[in-house]
C-alpha cells in the first residue's frame, strides 16, 4: 500500500510537471504573439505615418505652387505695365534728344 501511495505521488507529481511546462509553453508562445502583433503594428503605424507625411507633403507643395504661380501672374502683370510705361514714353524720349540735338541744348 506505502508503495501504491509513492507511486500515485510520483504520477501526480509528473502530472503537474508536464501541466507546468505545458503552461510555460503556452505563456511563451502567448508572449512571442504578443511581440510579433507589436511588430507588426510598429510597421503599419510606420508605414501610416509615412503616408500621411507624403499627403501632407503633397498638399503643402500644391499651396506653394498655387502661391507661386499667383506671384508669376502678379509678377508678369507689373512687368508688362513698366514696358507699356516705358513704351508710352519713347515718343517722349525721341522728341527730347531730337530738340537737344537740332535746337543745341546739349
């Protein structure tokens, strides 16, 4: 009877052994899952991050070149109106150097 008792403690005992690694096990694999799914979801934020990055990088560009060409269009205005001033006036200019010359008030 003493040895039937040993032998049940020794088949317990190897019982809660194997329940014990299979419980480590399982908190090893639940912790490599757990990793792996952190993993992952650090690339995805990264690569969600670096979109909105280029969304925002690409609206910005598209104010600037709307501002930009708003300035060329201003820009090309003014110009054109100093070279219509500048046209207007060589007439003026023309009469000026030819009573100089003819008239001697150089």
């Amino acid at each position: 009877m003493a040895f039937d008792v040993l032998s049940i403690i020794k088949d317990e005992e190897q019982k809660a052994s194997k329940l014990l690694h299979e419980a480590q096990q399982s908190a090893n694999d639940m912790i490599k899952n757990a990793e792996s799914k952190a993993i992952e979801d650090e690339r995805k934020a990264a690569v969600d991050h670096r979109a909105l990055f280029q969304s925002i990088l690409d609206e910005r560009k598209t104010q600037v070149e709307a501002q930009l060409k708003t300035q060329q269009t201003e820009t090309r205005a003014a110009l054109t109106a100093v070279v219509q001033q500048a046209q207007d006036r060589v007439a003026d200019a023309a009469q000026f150097i030819i009573n100089e010359v003819i008239n001697g008030h150089r």
